[in-house]
C-alpha cells in the first residue's frame, strides 16, 4: 500500500517558539518514518503581515536550518520554500475563484488580526485560500498543526469538495491531525491566550533558540495562581496546567504521573525541573541549528526540495489547469 501524504508549513516570521515545537514541529519528525511528508516554509503566508525582506530572507533559512536541527532528515522528508513553487499562488487563484466571501468572514484568524479594520490586508482575508492551495497541491491526507489551525483545514476540505463538485474528483480531502497534549500551548505570562510568535513580552514565550539563562527567567516568571497545589485544572488552574503539559510533551510522560510525582511540591521545585528538562531538550537543538543555518548544504536541501516539490505541484496543476478550461499548448 502507498503511503499516506502529509503536508504541514510553518511561516518564517520570528522566532520558533514552544507552541510551534510541541503542537507542530515535534508532530513532523514523529511522522516521518510512517508517512510520504512534505514540510514547507510558508514565506508566502508571512508577507499576509509587513516583513522587512533582508529579516524575512534570513528568517526562512533560520526555519529551514530549525527544521533540520529538530530532526527532519530531507531524506525521508521534501522540505523547501512556498514561493520557490509557483504552483501555490496559481492553485490559490483558481481557489480564490471558487471561495465566497461569506466562509472567508468567518474565519477567526481573520477577524483577530484584521480586526474589522477597512486597511486590513486582503491577503490576511485570503490567507486560507493560500493555505489550503498549500495542501492541496500535495494531494495531502493528513495536516499536522497546532489546533489554532484546525478551522482552515475545515475550509480547506470545502474548498476541495466544492471544485471535486464543480469540475470532477480531483483533490484528496485532507484531515486535521492534532495531538491529545499539547495542540495548544499557552503564553506563560498569561495562560488565556496562546504563546504566539508576536506578542511584545518575551517572557510571553521561550524560543528554541533562547539561552538557557533566558529559558530559566521566563519559566521562573511563568504565571501561576495562589493554590499551590499541582494539578490539573484548565479552568481554575491554567497556567500550572500549561507548565504541566510542556513537561509532558517534553518527556513524554503522562500528566497523571508527573502530577503524582509533585504531590505535596510547590510550584518552584515544578518550575526548576521543567527548566533543566526543557533546557536539556534545546541544547542540542540550538547546536544542530548553528552547524545547519552556516552550511553550504542548507541551500541544497532546500533546491532538492523545491524539484521535488515542483514534480508533484505540476502535475496536480496539469489535471487543475485541464478541469478548469484552460487551453493546453
Ligand atoms: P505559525 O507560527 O503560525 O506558522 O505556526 C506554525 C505551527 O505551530 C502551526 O501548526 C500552528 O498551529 C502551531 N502553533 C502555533 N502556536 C501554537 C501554540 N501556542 N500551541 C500549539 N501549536 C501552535
Ligand atoms: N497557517 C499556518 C500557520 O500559521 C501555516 C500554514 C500555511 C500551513 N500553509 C499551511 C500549515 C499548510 C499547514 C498546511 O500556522
């Protein structure tokens, strides 16, 4: 039987931080022995926002050199850049054709970031349509992303059945997948919104590429509440809660287990432990990025990956093109 496709991008816009590891990146490298995965830098999602183009061409080698530091190996996994595969924006114009502006409306990204403002980008409005262009170029089964995402997979699947619909089956309709702990990780300063690249505090997230020192400070400054007990409890207890996932995804232990473990503990013996596993886990990552972002093999990985990803986008945009009635030459 032929492997099952999984797609999956992350945008090169600062810093890779937690939430992007244990919802996202971690998921990538599990994948990979099991399943046929291509893994994108989305530089195309990035300019949804204003980028300096020096910062943004550094950022996606910084992704790319992260990719490979956490584990990706380019040769179980095609890895390359979104704008390096012209496909993605002429898949997204025909999907564009075929999305209303109503589904687009509902979207909650959207509505966070554009904030109903008339200058909102129109790309900010039109970024699930990129997106799902994205997957379904690959003929993706599977998306593994954080679950901040899972309401662009759903438009994506009815974007796909609508043009499946319209013009014959054309596109695999892909499934979300999430995992049980740790879909969604929050900022540490504040554990009712999610830990995002942007936000101004930089205690509001570690980045994998922080010092141990700065790993340290934030876990130490991580919100808490009055109790002083651990357990979990996302409702009274979000940020304990939040600690305690990040050290499970982290040792990949149970949270039942590291709670019995804390019974009768405080909060700053919890916290100390988590920083010395979180900093045992970035160590090495830190090291494989510095080696993989200032080789001459980087830039080759990521050419090798846009042929291959080039072999598989035409040919779904010769089947498109054809549906469409576009003429062929
Ligand atoms: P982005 O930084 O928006 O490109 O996100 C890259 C990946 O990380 C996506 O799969 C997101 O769903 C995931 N992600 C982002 N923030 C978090 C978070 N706080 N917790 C878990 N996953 C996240
Ligand atoms: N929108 C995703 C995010 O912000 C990034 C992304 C773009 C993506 N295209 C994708 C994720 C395709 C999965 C599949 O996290």
């Amino acid at each position: 039987m032929e492997k099952k496709r999984v797609f999956s991008g992350v945008q090169p816009t600062g810093n890779i931080h937690l939430g992007n590891y244990i919802g996202a990146l971690k998921q990538f490298v599990n994948l990979q022995d099991e399943m046929d995965c291509v893994y994108c830098i989305v530089d195309m999602h990035s300019i949804t926002v204003p980028q300096d183009p020096k910062q943004l061409r550094e950022t996606t080698l910084d992704v790319a050199a992260l990719y490979l530091a956490v584990g990706l190996d380019p040769k179980k996994s095609i890895i390359f850049v979104q704008s390096t595969v012209p496909q993605h924006a002429e898949l997204s114009w025909i999907l564009t054709c075929n999305a209303y502006m109503g589904e687009l409306g509902r979207m909650t990204q959207f509505k966070d970031k554009g904030k109903g403002s008339d200058s909102a980008g129109a790309g900010l409005f039109t970024y699930p349509i990129l997106m799902a262009a994205d997957i379904l170029l690959y003929k993706a089964h599977l998306v593994p992303v954080g679950n901040d995402q899972k309401q662009h997979i759903e438009i994506t699947r009815d974007l796909a059945n609508r043009f499946n619909h319209k013009y014959g089956d054309t596109f695999v309709i892909p499934d979300y997948k999430g995992i049980e702990v740790g879909a969604r990780i929050m900022a540490l300063d504040d554990p009712l919104k999610k830990m995002s690249k942007s936000a101004e505090n930089i205690h509001s997230r570690i980045s994998l590429l922080d010092s141990p020192d700065k790993v340290k400070k934030s876990i130490m400054k991580a919100t808490t509440d009055s109790e002083g007990v651990i357990r979990l409890d996302w409702e009274n207890k979000p940020g304990v809660s939040n600690l305690l996932t990040i050290y499970s995804a982290f040792t990949d232990r149970k949270i039942d287990d590291i709670v019995g473990q804390y019974e009768g503990a405080g909060y700053g013996q919890l916290k100390k432990d988590l920083v010395e596993i979180i900093n045992e886990s970035l160590t090495p990552i830190r090291k494989a990025f510095e080696e993989k972002r200032n080789s001459e093999e980087l830039m080759d990985i990521l050419k090798d990956g846009r042929e291959r990803a080039s072999e598989i986008a035409e040919q779904t945009m010769k089947e498109v093109r054809d549906k469409v009635g576009f003429i062929r030459m």
